[in-house]
C-alpha cells in the first residue's frame, strides 16, 4: 500500500502537463502512486502521460471517454489504494516535499482532512508571477486539531480540494465522492462540503506547497455559458446535508457558501444570461429570507441589503446594479 496516493484529472492540458507531472514524480516521498484519469482528452495529453508512465512505474493511467471532472474525480478514488489521497489539477504544480511533510503530519495527528496554505500563479511575459495564498488570517485556526461543527467559522476559509491530503479509511467509511452531473463544475464544492461536514478531525497547516495556476483559458470556473452549475451543486450539497441529518447544523454556513457562489457565478458568466440568472437565485434564497437566515455573522450588512433587494424585485436589482457598475467603471 503506498503513503499516498495522487489523483490528477486530465483533460486537454498539453501545455502545462509536463510541469506537472514533474513535480510528482520528483517528489521526496518515494512511496506513492501517480493515478492519471484521462478524460478523453483529444490533444497531446494522453501521450504525454503513456510517456511519463513508460519511465515510472508509478504511474497509473486510466483512459475512459468523456463524462466531467465529478467522475473522473470519483474513477481515480476509488482506483486509490494509498493511506492518503492527494489531488492535483494537471495544470498546476506542487513542491516537491509536498506530501512527505504532509503525510508525516497526518500521521503524527491523526487528521481526517488536513489542509496547507498555496500560491496562485500567472505567467506574465516569460515570468511567473506567484502571490500566497493563505486558508485565513485568523492565526489561532493554524496548527491544531478542528471540529468544524463546534467551529464552523472554517467554512468562511479558502475552499479547494487540492492543497492538502485526506485519509482514504475516513472518505471510504463515508462514501465522499464528487457528484457527477454530466459537464457540470463546482463539483469540488460538494466533496469539500462532504468532508468538512462529517469530519471532526480537520487540520490546517501555515506552511504552502500548492501551486495553483489562474491562467488557463481553458479553465472551467471562465466558461461563460456554463450559467446554472454552483445551484446544481448546491442541490445536490442540501440532498446530502438532509439525508445525513446534518442540515439545520449547518445551514447557516450553506446558505453563506452558496450566495458566495452565485455572486461569483453572477459576474462570471456571458451578459445575455445574467438577468435569467438573477430570477434563479431569487427564487432560490426567497425561503432562506423568510426563514431568517441572512443574518450576521455569515452576512456582511452590503450582503444582507443586496439579498434581500434581490429577492424583492430581481430585475430593479439587476438594472441598478448595471447602472451602478457604469458609473464606477467611468471613474476609474
């Protein structure tokens, strides 16, 4: 059984492959397993992979057609055989001491999830530019054991799936995996939310190892079209939070974390589907305004007023806001 195991989903990552791939098996940690699910990828990447492969034995390659990041996630789990999972996206990189000092950490602690600080990177004119990234500013949530039940300030961290490692025995006494909504994203949401919900033994670690790149143009979170992915996630989030008894524990922290997604859903997607969305997400917090859950601490008063006027009249909203954003874009 290796230390750890390290899920990469591939689909059409030619050009930042080879990086990445190079970071794994260079690692410090010998003991692992480099298990690469390609998505059917129609470019390079499946020969890049078979070449790495035929030069480390620790590589597994796993070749299926096309189904989303949820099932390719979920294939490579359950393909995992190590005491850790890591993930990483065949478009970033890690340091090479990654998963030794994590796994060691994990050991030593006995976390469930154990997650480290990152970078964010862009190239820019033949150099990369990298800013730290940290889970929070808040020191004392550093370096010791968490229930994020008794202390659900956490959910209010950086949510990502890939900086840190999971015990494989706590995902399979589970069953955490991705929802595999055919073309969908967001589907990390849902594997996070799974894991910080039934784990009582989170740890957050100040060091960085992650190297998570915001430059692809191929990136899922800059599809435009892809309009109603965060609310189908977030279906599927409240269906688990229900069925596990968890929800009124943690409403108040999904209700926070799925406004954060439709705003950022909101401002990402094409301009002619914006105000079509709005009339979704008023719908969708319309309940949660009348059951009183748009309170503070989870809401910032900008958040509380802009929800509530969105639930009231979604297209005054949208057209004031617009009007709004031109100004402010004059002034610049």
């Amino acid at each position: 059984m290796p230390k750890v195991s390290i899920v990469v989903p591939t689909f059409n990552v030619e050009e930042y492959l080879r990086e990445c791939l190079d970071s794994l098996v260079n690692q410090t940690l010998r003991d692992i397993e480099i298990i690469c699910v390609d998505d059917g990828s129609t470019d390079s990447s499946p020969q890049i992979l078979r070449e790495y492969a035929d030069k480390d034995k620790r590589i597994k390659i796993i070749t299926k057609k096309n189904s989303g990041y949820g099932n390719t996630m979920n294939v490579g789990i359950k393909a995992a055989s190590g005491k850790y999972l890591g993930i990483v996206e065949p478009d970033d990189y890690v340091k090479t001491t990654m998963y030794k000092e994590l796994s060691e950490l994990a050991d030593e602690t006995g976390a469930d999830i154990l997650k480290a600080d990152f970078y964010r990177f862009v190239e820019e004119d033949g150099e990369v530019v990298r800013t730290y990234n940290q889970l929070t500013k808040i020191a004392g949530y550093y370096n010791r054991m968490i229930d994020p039940a008794e202390e659900q300030t956490v959910f209010k961290f950086i949510m990502n799936t890939w900086s840190g490692i999971y015990r494989m025995s706590f995902l399979k006494e589970h069953s955490i995996y991705h929802n595999e909504t055919p073309g969908a994203s967001f589907q990390d949401n849902g594997f996070w939310f799974q894991g910080f919900c039934l784990s009582h033994n989170v740890y957050f670690s100040d060091q960085s190892y992650y190297m998570n790149r915001r430059d692809n143009p191929n990136s899922s979170v800059k599809n435009k079209s892809k309009v109603f992915c965060a609310n189908v996630e977030y279906d599927f989030i409240k269906k688990f939070l229900t069925g596990h008894g968890l929800y009124e524990t943690f409403k108040n922290v999904f209700v926070m974390k799925l406004w954060h997604n439709c705003w950022f859903t909101y401002n990402r997607i094409a301009n002619e589907f914006k105000l079509q969305y709005l009339k979704k997400v008023s719908e969708d917090f319309a309940p949660y305004v009348k059951e009183n859950l748009i309170v503070k601490p989870w809401f910032s008063d900008n958040e509380i007023f802009a929800i509530k006027k969105l639930v009231s009249n979604y297209r005054l909203f949208y057209y004031e806001y617009r009007a709004y954003n031109a100004v402010k874009s004059r002034l610049k």
